[in-house]
C-alpha cells in the first residue's frame, strides 16, 4: 500500500492506538504497531510514522519539538481536532472500527454499534446489548488511555501494579456525559486514591498539586493515615505525557466534590 492515502477509518484506528501508547513506543519495533499495520496492510513503518505526525499536533509534544511529515499534516490535524472536539463519539467509532478489522481477519462479524443512544427506561434485548456494548468499548479506551498516559503507575503514590490503577474521572461522568472518555478528564489513581478523590476526601488544585480534606487529616493519627495521605499533602503529582488534566476540570473537583 506504498503511497495510497490513509482511509479515514485507518486514520481513526491509528489515532486510537496513539492514545494508548507512550510516546517512547511509537516505533516500528513496537508490537501492538505491528499488529496494527498487519491488520492496515500496511508497513510498520508507515504506522509509526503516522502515529508521530500525529504527535506533531500534541501541544505538551510541540514544545518538545517533536515533528512529523509535513505533506500530510493537513489530515493528521482534522482527525487530531475531530477526536478532540468530540471524544465520546470518536472513542466508542475508533474502538468499534478497531473491533471490525479484527473480526474481518478472523474471519469472524462484529456487532456494529450504532452512535451513543439515549437512555430507555424500558430497553427492548437488542436496545440494552447495543447499550451496553458501547459502554464497554467507552471503559476500554478510557482505561487504556488514561494508564498509558500516566506510565500505569499512579500519579499520586507511583504504585504501579495495574490490577490496582483506576481511571477515575475528574468531573463525574455523570455531571457531564461528553466528558466521560475526555482523557483530559482523567487521572491515573490507585485503588484507595481514587476512593478518596471520588468521595472528595483528597483532590487536586489546578497547580497540579494534591490537597488533603482535614476531614482525612483529622482520623486518629496512624502511620497508614500519615503514609497514605498526609504525606502527599501539597505534594506535586506525576504528570502524563500526553493529555494532561485540564485545570478547568481540577477547579470543578475543587469546588464541587472535595470536602475540605
């Protein structure tokens, strides 16, 4: 496929692979980038190559210099807009064209999803499996996003065993659905940090630092409440590499759901 232009859905599909890897893993060598361009027909090369002109549009990659093939910015910056104008859409359209070339190499069907639907209090079967399908594929690349972003480890802690990470939403999704696979929406916690930003026992300004409610600070001195939480109050937290949290967002959990 030497010199044949990027289809749009391949151009999704590699935007959705971009927003699961570290930067450091965009080369040829790469496995998940030559699965990818064998499920493409393409050359492990060209998807590397696509995922750093992609890179080339990042901001926190911009000012690292990072740069990519000129002649063909001009459809690499419509997909980088349209996924950042829209997230919840392009998440669960990326994951399910994903899905298909898959499925079309297995030799198998894949469900095809229908865009987000709005919620029946009364579903028929279909209705609720088509629901609950996007909701999966939603988790899925939200999850991934968020822990390659953040190098899985948590950006509190640094505990970096996955089985125990969460991407937890800054806004709950539930405030403002359009923002439920934003990953600029997102932060890497363990599983007792995210309890506690989630009950607003512990959030973060919008300096990037943690604050810890004296609702916490106030328990029984123990050295688990002193190693766990006190000890990171007004500490900075570990920043991602990639879509880094939106400070709007962190003043709506300041504001809004922690306690202090």
């Amino acid at each position: 496929m030497a010199g044949q232009l990027w289809t749009r859905d391949e151009l999704i599909v590699a935007f959705n692979l971009y927003c699961k890897l570290p930067f450091g893993k965009y080369h040829r060598g790469n496995r998940q980038v030559i699965e990818l361009a064998q499920l493409l027909g393409r050359t492990p090369s060209a998807v590397a190559m696509k995922l750093c002109n992609f890179a080339s549009h990042d901001p926190t990659h911009q000012r690292r210099g990072v740069g990519g093939l000129k002649n063909s910015s001009r459809s690499d910056e419509v997909i980088w807009n349209e996924f950042n104008s829209d997230w919840d859409t392009l998440a669960v359209e990326s994951e399910q064209a994903l899905d298909n070339l898959k499925a079309t190499r297995a030799g198998t069907a894949a469900t095809l999803v229908a865009p987000p639907i709005v919620e029946d209090p009364t579903p028929d079967a279909a209705t609720e499996v088509q629901r609950l399908t996007v909701v999966r594929l939603r988790q899925r690349f939200f999850r991934i996003t968020i822990l390659a972003g953040y190098g899985t480890r948590c950006c509190i802690c640094s505990l970096n065993c996955g089985s125990l990470l969460v991407a937890s939403h800054i806004v709950p999704w539930a405030v403002r659905p359009e923002l439920r696979v934003n990953p600029r929406n997102g932060l890497c916690l363990c599983a007792i940090h995210d309890k506690a930003f989630d009950r607003g026992l512990i959030t973060v300004r919008d300096t990037f630092t943690v604050r810890v409610s004296d609702a916490i600070r106030r328990c029984e001195p123990s050295e688990v409440v002193e190693s766990v939480f006190t000890a990171y109050h007004d500490a900075p937290i570990e920043l991602p590499e990639k879509f880094r949290p939106d400070p709007e967002f962190l003043r709506y959990h300041n504001e809004n759901v922690f306690s202090t």
